[in-house]
C-alpha cells in the first residue's frame, strides 16, 4: 500500500474555545486551550493508492487533537478536517485494516492565522514487503544404467536436480511395480526386481514444500528370455476448429461456435467487404472460403478474405484441414440486397 494524502487548509479561524468546540462536535477530538490563543482549521483529502476495500480507517492526529477520515464516494477520496494551534504542527496519519495498522505517515505543516497552510504527506505500508515467491527444485534429467532391467540384477538410477535458490534437496524414488531400492532417498540409488514386465520408476525431488517429479518407463525380463519390447508413444490429434466468422460488411455480422443463429439478422448491401476467420489449429493447415451465391472470394492473408458478394441469400462457409486430412468448417448466410 502506497496511500498519499493531499491535505489542505480551510480558511476559518476559531479564536475562543466555544467555536471550537462546536467543530469538535462535527467529529473532530476537541483540544483544549486557553481561551485567547488562536486555532486554524485543516480540511484533509487523502487518496489511497491501495484498494479502498482493505482500509477500513484513516486517522489523523496532532499533539492531542484527532481525527477520522471518512471515505467519500463521489470524490473517491478520505475526507476529513482536524483544528490545530497556531503555529508549526506535526500531523501523523495512520491507516487500519481492522485492528492492524496498515500504514503511517507523517509531515509538519505550520498554521498561520487568516492564511491557508497546504500539507502533502506520504503515508506508507507498514505491512512490510510482499512475500518472497520460493522457487522449487528442478529435475534437470534422471537417468538408468539400463532401460532392460533383467529380474535379481540391480541397476543405478540416477537423479540430476537443482534449485535456484540453493535449498536443500531430497529425494524420493518409487515404482509402480514393487521391487527394492538401495536407497530411496539418495540421488544416485540402486533398484532391482524379481518381476518381469513393464515398470515406471519415478524420482520426486522436494525443497521446502515444493517438489518435482520425472519417471522412466522401463521393461524387466528374465535373464537370457527370447523375448523383447515395444515402446510405444500415442500422440492424439483433435480436430481443427473454425471458432469464428467475421463479416466487415453494411452492417456487419458475426457467428461464432456458440451462436444459436448462422443467419445474419440484417440485409447487407451489395458492395465489398473482408471476411475474418478465427481458428484454432494443432498442426499444417490449409484455409478456404467459399459462398453459394456467385460472388467471388480473393484471399488477403492466411484466414483474411475480400469478398465480392452475389446477390439474394447468400451462405458463405469457412473450412480448415490440417495436415492428417482433420477438418472442420463454419458458415455464416446473409441476404445481400440488390443494388
């Protein structure tokens, strides 16, 4: 929080102890002084850089006399007034979230009689810096002496891991397929198994109360079997999809994936206009436009047409094919208005 207040003084001098016990009664602390000494009367406006919501008081004081702020909705300011001596005065201003003090700031400003004093005090958080963001460990790489473990025979498995801001790190090795480890907490351990088949090692690493985690996909076979393994990796490819069309015409029209209505609800008239396509794609993909009414379609840029329409109803129809032959399309229709 970084709150500034613009403080400035009202031009109303109290020179009796009766005028200013009637502006205490207005919500100000009344400072008691001898009847023949003279008082100034300071207006605050203090804006919060903060947001409002998390201040819920602004107190001003000076020597015993005090004052709350209260928010104003049609400046988005505090405000508020406090009656001082005249003279120089040190004001302090203090900002709470509940009971928490939230901010402090202080300035002194010098009250002289039949002249307004204009004080600009910066009030600082108090809550200290916001918290630190902890970085967390990092595997760098984890790594087996043998990616075809044979049962009864250990392997080492190894842990690369850093963290940047120096934490200790520990370890922890696991498998979905039983078996033993030399050391499960160590970086470099050794693990072995009487099963055969496939098997996921997974080292987690930890600093503080961050972790990560990266696990190898091996296969266990018995010793001298004339067997082996196939690896298998699937990448799934979903369909291309036209998100949007964009008609730049008189008026314009769009339709959307979410849209109820492909028909555009006004007529367009009979002139020029560009066609924007949105799209979301996942790998190659070829772009076109294309309409039922006998108007022509010049590609500007990838998904950007100029379209010269036809006339009477007209469906134009947007449609992507990636490069596994996936397509989608979308259509927009429009009646185009004779000329």
């Amino acid at each position: 929080m970084n709150t500034r207040l613009t403080i400035f003084a009202i031009r109303r001098l109290a020179t009796t102890a009766g005028a200013l016990v009637a502006f205490a009664s207005a919500g100000c602390a009344q400072h008691e002084q001898p009847a023949d000494e003279k008082f100034g009367k300071v207006g605050i406006v203090a804006s919060a850089v903060t947001p409002r919501e998390s201040i819920t008081s602004l107190v001003i004081a000076s020597g015993t006399a005090t004052a709350n702020l209260s928010y104003d909705s049609g400046k988005g300011k505090y405000t508020g007034a406090i009656v001082l001596p005249v003279g120089q005065q040190t004001i302090t201003a203090k900002a709470y979230a509940g009971a928490q003090q939230v901010g402090f700031g202080t300035a002194n400003v010098i009250i002289e009689a039949n002249k307004t004093a204009t004080l600009s005090l910066r009030m600082l958080d108090t809550t200290g810096a916001q918290p630190h963001v902890d970085a967390g460990p990092y595997i760098v790489a984890i790594s087996s002496s043998s990616t075809e473990p044979v049962t009864g025979q250990p392997i080492t498995l190894t842990a690369n891991a850093l963290d940047a801001e120096g934490d200790t790190l520990s370890y922890a090795w696991t498998s979905d397929c039983g078996g033993t480890f030399g050391s499960a907490s160590a970086a470099i351990t050794t693990w072995q198994t009487a099963a055969t088949g496939p098997c996921k090692i997974t080292a987690t690493v930890t600093s503080k109360d961050l972790t990560d985690a990266e696990s190898l996909d091996l296969v266990v076979f018995e010793p001298n079997a004339a067997k082996g393994a196939a690896a298998v990796d699937v990448d799934y490819v979903p369909n291309p999809i036209v998100t949007s069309i964009y008609l730049n015409s008189t008026p314009p029209c769009s339709v959307a994936t979410y849209s109820f209505n492909s028909m555009c609800p006004a007529p367009v008239a009979k002139a020029p206009f560009y066609v924007g396509i949105g799209l979301v794609t996942y790998t190659g993909h070829t772009v076109s436009l294309t309409d039922d009414c006998g108007g022509t379609v010049e590609e500007q840029s990838l998904g950007y047409y100029q379209y010269q329409p036809g006339t009477g109803l007209c469906t134009l129809t947007a449609k992507v094919t990636d490069a596994y032959g996936l397509s989608s399309s979308l259509s927009a229709s429009v009646y185009v208005k004779q000329p």
